[in-house]
C-alpha cells in the first residue's frame, strides 16, 4: 500500500513471485545502504521464473550512499537479475541509483515497459537499463528519462565485459538476441544506446521511436 519504505538490506525474490506497490508507495535505500543490490532473485544457479515488480516509486539515495569509485565492492544495483525466465517490470519511477537501475543477466522472455527515470543525482557508472551476456526474447518499451538522468549507458546490451569490476559480478560473455525496445525519450542523456560485442554475437535487436541526446 502508499506509504514509505526504508530497505536496509537486499530483498531476495522466488519463484512465481509478484510484487505490486501502489503509485503512492516509495521504497528508499536507508542511508548507509552498503551492498550490491537491493532486489535480486534468489536462485541465481539453477534460476528463477515468473517474477513480477509493478508500481511503485524507487529511490537508491546514491548522495548519502556514496561509492568509493568504480572498483567499489557496494554498488547497490536496485534490480539485478541473473538466471531468470519471465521476468516483468513495469509502472514504475526509478532514481538516484548508485550504480545501475536494472541489471539483466541470462534473462529470457522479459518485459521492462512504461519506467520513469527521476535521476536528481547521477553518478558515475549509472547505467538505466544493463543488459549483459545471455539476455533473450526481450520488450523494453515506453522508457523516459529526465533531462540530466544518467551516468553513463541508458540501454546496453553487453554481450562481453568485464567481469572483475564488481559492478559486473555473476555476469558472464554469453550472446544477446531478440531484444526489442521502442518509445524512448531520454532528451539529454549520457548515452542512448550502446552495443558491445568482442567475441559473442548480438542478433535480431530492434530499436525505434527514440528521442535522446547529450
């Protein structure tokens, strides 16, 4: 229901979960937050499905949280996913994250739509929407992101990194394919898109409708 919730520690989702907030429910990190994630899965070995977030407003207070840096163990990732099949986040306003707002490794058959970035502070490594190796058979749709939101990527698609940066922990050099993403409007960004592949492929993505610039 509305109402604010202060997360001091990271909340562990199973499978065939939902968790539906009101459009007046705001979930903020507690200052003093000091670990890689906020909401993950459980299972990150053998995987998860059918996790749901809906609603809600999500706060990652990143200025009284502060890295030390990118090599930085605490990186505080509100949703990191890894080993998830059904994955749906959606109705949702997103801020002040101290490193990535989503991160998505070895997702498959996701939906990431109607997100709002409210970015007061941005730091470095910031990144909107991560997707890394082993991402498939993906909708992202109807994203916005205040003017001055970002630190770095909006929408990435690594299929290759690297992995001893902790902001990567647990994701690995995998191919990326059938990722689809339209309406964006990202006015003054960081960076709207950006593809990195060294060795694995990335294959039948789509982008349109997209507004962005620096």
């Amino acid at each position: 229901p509305k109402g604010k919730y202060i997360i001091n520690d990271i909340i562990y989702l199973v499978d065939n979960t939902c968790l539906n907030f009101s459009k007046k429910a705001y979930v903020i990190c507690k200052k003093g937050f000091k670990d890689w994630a906020v909401f993950t899965n459980k299972d990150k070995v053998n995987g998860n499905k059918n996790i749901s977030i809906i609603g809600g407003n999500f706060d990652g207070n990143a200025l009284e949280n502060p890295r030390n840096g990118i090599y930085d163990d605490f990186t505080a990732i509100f949703f990191a996913f890894n080993n998830v099949d059904g994955l749906v986040i959606k109705n949702m306003m997103v801020k002040d994250t101290v490193s990535y707002h989503f991160r998505l490794g070895e997702v498959s058959n996701f939906i990431i739509k109607n997100i709002k970035f409210m970015d007061e502070y941005s730091p470095i490594n910031q990144d909107g929407i991560h997707m890394g190796g082993g991402c498939k058979n993906g909708v992202i749709k109807n994203i916005y992101a205040k003017p001055g939101s970002m630190g770095d990527d909006l929408i990435a698609l690594n299929a290759d990194d690297i992995f001893t940066i902790p902001v990567n922990y647990g994701m690995k050099d995998l191919p990326i394919s059938n990722i689809h993403v339209s309406n964006v409007y990202a006015p003054n960004c960081w960076t709207g898109i950006r593809l990195l592949s060294y060795k694995e492929e990335i294959s039948n993505c789509s982008f349109k409708n997209f507004v962005i610039g620096y």
